[in-house]
C-alpha cells in the first residue's frame, strides 16, 4: 500500500468502508474541528429543508394573509410556483455551487449561502404587498433564500468528508443526511403550528436561526479540504442551469389542465419545455467531456458506487416526493375529515400523523451510518430500500379509512428503510470520488435529490388526477344530484379538472364548498341538504374509491422505483477509495 500524508483518509475500501490514517498524528484542536463542522452543517441542511416543506403546510395562511384565493382561475400558477420554486432552484444550482466550492473554498461558498438565506427570511416575513403583487414578492424572495439553501446543501457533505477520516464518515453523513430529511417532514409540523400563529412566522423561524448559523459558520469553520483553482465553465454552467430548469418547470406545468384535458403534458408550451431542456442538457454532456475545466467530470460516473449510488439516490427520492404528498392529500382531504376533524384544522394534523415517519428516519439514520463505516454500505442501503418497498406496498393494501396503528407502523417502517438507506448511501458516494472533486461531487448528489423532489410532483400527480379523471365526474355528478344540486351544475361541476379538487384538499378547504361557491347554487337548497354536502363526510365518502384506485398506482410505481434502487445499491460493487492522487476520469471503481 502505498503510504499518505497524515491528514489526507485514503487506501483501500471495500464496499464503501475504508481504511483510513488521517487521525494518526492529528491533535485535539483538529478532533474538536470535525464537531464543530458537523453540528454546524447539520444545522445549515435541517433550516435549508425545513423551508423547503414548511411553506405546503402554511399555504392556506400565507393566501389568506396576502388576500389571494390561490384556486381562483388565473392564479393556480402563483400555488405551483410557491410549492415548487424552492425545489426547482435547489435543483438547478447545486452542481455549479458545488463546482465553486471546489474552486474558490467550500467553507466561503457555505458561509454565503447562510448570509443569503438569513437575509431573503428576513425580506420574507417583511412582505409588505398584497394580492398578486405579494405572491411574486414570496415567490422570488423563496427564490433566493433556495440559492442561500442551495450553497449550504451543495457544501455541506463535502466539508464533512473534508472533515472526517473515512472510518467516522459514515456515522457524521448519518447525523447530517437523515437530519435533512426529517427537516422535509419536520416542516410539515412546523408550518401547521406557526401559520396558527401567524402566517409571517412561517418566516420569522428562520431569521434567527440564520443569523446565528452564519456568525458560528463565519467564526467557527476553516477551510481544510483541497481546492482546486480554474476558471468558470460558463458554457456548462449555462446549458446546465438552462436545461435542467426548463425540464423541471415543463415538469411543473405538466399537472395544470390544457385545452380540455386533464393534464398539460399536451400543451404546446410543455412539449417544447421538455425537449428543449433534454436538448440542452445533451449539449452540456458533450461540452462537459471537451472542456479542459468542466463544472462536472462526466468521468465521475465510471466509478461505480459514484453512479450506482446516484441511481439510487434519484429513485428514491422520486419515491419520497410521492409518498408525502400523496399521503398530504389522503389525511387532508379524506381520513382526517371522516374521523371528525374540520377541513381547516386539518394541515397542522397531516403533519403531526406523519410524525412516524420521521421517528424512523432519526432512529435508523445516524445508527446505520456508524455500522456502514464498519460493515459497508451496500449491506443497509440495500435492505434500507427493501423495507421502503414493502412499505409501499402495505399502504396500497390499506383500506382508505385505515385503522391508524398499522398506518402508523407502516411509515416507521417507511422511516428506518430510507434512514438505512440514505447515510451509508451518501457515504459512500462522498468517499468515492478524489478531494479535490467533492464539492461538485456533493452537488450533483443533491441535484439527483432536489430533482427527484421535484420530478414526483409531476409524475404522482399526473398519476393521481389521470386515475381521478375516468371516474370522479360521474361519481361526483351522482352524489352532487342526489343532494338536490341542479344537473346542469352537477355536471359543470363534476367537469372541472381534478387539479382543482386535489389541491383544495392540499390546501384544507372543503372541496365541495370551494367547487360550489361561484354557482350560488349552496344558498337556494335546503339547510340539511346544504348541512351535508359541507360536512365532513360527503366529499370523503365520494371520492374514497377513486382515490384509492389511483392511491394504488401512485404506490405501486414508487415500490417498483424502490426495487430498481435497491438492485442499483446491490450493483455498487466493492471498490478503491479514491486517493488524492487519482484523477477522477481514471477512476474505473472496479472490484478489489
């Protein structure tokens, strides 16, 4: 074995385990430092995922508190950007801000993105417009608060892996990664609870939180990972952030209804935004293998676990971004409701009965990750994904008016199997690739992430309202006429696109009042008529089974992903550590 400057972790690894002689030599300072780095990143991920979740939850708040009714015609675009620009920015951004990172120090771009994200929570809650105006206030400022969350997570593992020897990194990405996604969920709670209170506190939370991170960051973290100096690849970048964005926004649209069908993937505008960014993301994989300095070696991915473990990454996230909404919607708009809990009232309690899903995330993270630095992480990341597809699988055999205990045993299950995954999973793709690539390495570990996110709002949904599109109408028209509405309203009515009712109950309004409201039809029946098609069992009742149908598909597909993730995670291979002397495009992640 070749020997390695002390403060360097190299030699050989297995399986993602390595064996590593950085600590040798090192002093108490430098022990302290990697705590430090560790609490404060992880700090850094959990506010940066907290804020990407605790505005669905507090939507109904924020719209009431800039006086815009979001459902309204012409204004679903200001629902969809709120939801989505945060994740749609983080997913763009990441790689470059990685690349940077690598460049010009990961603790400078890290300590920015802190300064950034605390100043665009600050202009956030201080929203001073109303209406439309409001909204694009929100929407931008969200925009730039992503790009401060963007640096923080695109910096963040690689200054761990900077920080710690090979043999800790697995129990440090451990407390770090599954600390992020419970932060997803995390912001579920927190958005219900603050928007009771006030629906600028939904922003507030995050100013001192900022402030504090960025003064520790600023006077706490050093730079002791390997840089390495070059020019900005400006034609990757821009092909890069152009392509993806376009991919992701058409993506976007794709779920708002078009010329009569109940989804947009045949609008003319989604079509070109679909193969214009496939287009130019093509032209950034050719220029990227012909520039001498590009924003990302497409080499990187020879190295197997590097690949495999994206592959991976990227399923599973597509699989997670169905799982929260899709059960955002079945507690919101179905089980809360029939078990007596006002359509209100419902959001903060979403949040509060998915909690066991972050239990498991907490539990089975940080352990997984501390056995993975001494077993491998191809062992849990595997049986991790196993877990979650059979998860899956049990939710689809839930009746929709489930019994609770077994719901809740199933999201713990669903919580340790993505905790088992996730640690050792991002371990071992950190510790695959050479130093002086981790920064662009942990980018494009959390583009594959964000863009998973955001790819299963399209993919679910359109899922979700194809299936409620074939059989809501008439069973909506029925169950309208049989209250006494008149058939020609019943039917306008039951012709609406399903986005409209879908997100109604995303949003904790009654479907059935927000759909009858413009017709005036609620003030000319009788009081228990009315008393009924209000309450909180009939829109519940009426849609159960064709919800279920599509509940079905949508849980399905994400088991099936869950698979395809683990047999990627199984294909990772045994492989070399990567040292610092290895270039990246020479790693071939072969078989020890």
């Amino acid at each position: 074995m070749r020997s390695a400057p002390k403060d360097q972790s190299v030699v050989c690894a297995t399986d993602g385990r390595a064996e590593d002689v950085r600590d040798e030599g090192v002093g108490d300072e430098d022990n302290h430092y990697k705590w430090v780095a560790l609490s404060n990143t992880t700090l850094g991920v959990l506010i940066s995922a907290i804020d990407s979740s605790i505005v669905i939850i507090s939507l109904p708040a924020i719209f009431r508190g800039i006086g815009l009714d979001p459902l309204a015609p012409g204004n679903i675009g200001y629902l969809l950007w709120m939801i989505l620009g945060y994740l749609l920015v983080s997913a763009v951004l990441v790689v470059a801000l990685g690349r940077l990172g690598d460049m010009f120090g990961r603790v400078r771009m890290y300590n920015m993105g802190f300064a950034i994200f605390a100043c665009a929570s600050l202009a956030l809650s201080l929203d001073p417009l109303k209406g439309g105006g409001g909204a694009m206030w929100l929407i931008g400022f969200r925009v730039v608060q992503a790009v401060g969350g963007s640096m923080l997570t695109a910096n963040s593992a690689a200054i761990l892996t900077d920080a710690f020897p090979a043999r800790q990194r697995g129990m440090a990405m451990g407390v770090n990664q599954i600390t992020a996604l419970a932060g997803m969920f995390l912001g579920l709670l927190a958005g219900g609870l603050l928007a009771a209170i006030d629906w600028r506190a939904v922003f507030w939370v995050s100013v001192p939180i900022g402030v504090i991170g960025t003064i520790w960051s600023y006077r706490s973290l050093r730079e002791v990972g390997t840089r390495k100096p070059g020019r900005i690849d400006w034609v990757g970048n821009i092909t890069f952030t152009a392509g993806a964005g376009s991919l992701l926004a058409a993506i976007t649209y794709g779920i708002q209804p078009y010329g009569g069908h109940p989804t947009g993937w045949t609008s003319p505008w989604v079509l070109s935004g679909l193969s214009g960014g496939v287009l130019l993301l093509a032209v950034f994989c050719v220029v990227e293998t012909r520039i001498a300095e590009p924003m990302f070696n497409i080499g990187l991915f020879r190295i197997r676990a590097f690949a495999a473990g994206n592959l991976a990454a990227l399923l599973v996230a597509i699989a997670r971004g169905g799982l929260q909404f899709m059960l955002i919607i079945w507690l919101q708009g179905i089980w809360l409701p029939l078990h007596g809990y006002d359509f209100e009232r419902t959001p903060l309690w979403a949040g509060i009965f998915m909690l066991p899903l972050t239990v498991g995330f907490l539990i089975a993270g940080p352990l997984s990750g501390y056995l993975s630095d001494r077993f491998g992480a191809r062992l849990f990341s595997t049986s991790g994904l196993i877990l979650v597809a059979a998860a899956f699988i049990g939710l689809l055999l839930l009746p929709v008016d489930f019994p609770y205990p077994a719901f809740a045993a199933l999201l713990l299950l669903s919580g340790i199997g993505q905790g088992m995954f996730s640690a050792p999973n991002t371990s071992a793709i950190m510790g695959s690739v050479p130093p002086d690539q981790r920064g662009v390495a942990s980018g494009m570990r959390s583009t594959f992430q964000n863009s998973g996110t955001a790819l299963s709002i399209g993919l679910f949904f359109s899922l979700m309202i194809t299936g409620l599109a074939g059989s809501l109408p008439h069973t909506l028209s029925t169950g309208l006429q049989a209250q006494g509405v008149p058939a020609d309203t019943a039917h306008q009515v039951a012709g609406l696109p399903p986005v409209s009712t879908l997100f109604a109950t995303f949003l904790g309004k009654n479907p059935i009042s927000q759909l009858l409201a413009p017709s005036g039809v609620l003030h000319t029946l009788p009081a228990h008529n009315v008393q009924t098609l209000t309450g909180n069992r009939f829109f519940p009742e009426l849609v159960s089974g064709p919800f279920h149908h599509g509940l079905v598909t949508v849980f399905a597909a994400a088991a099936a992903m869950s698979l395809i993730g683990a047999l990627a995670s199984v294909l990772r291979g045994r492989h070399h550590q990567a040292g610092p002397e290895q270039p990246a495009a020479s790693t071939k992640g072969q078989e020890t």
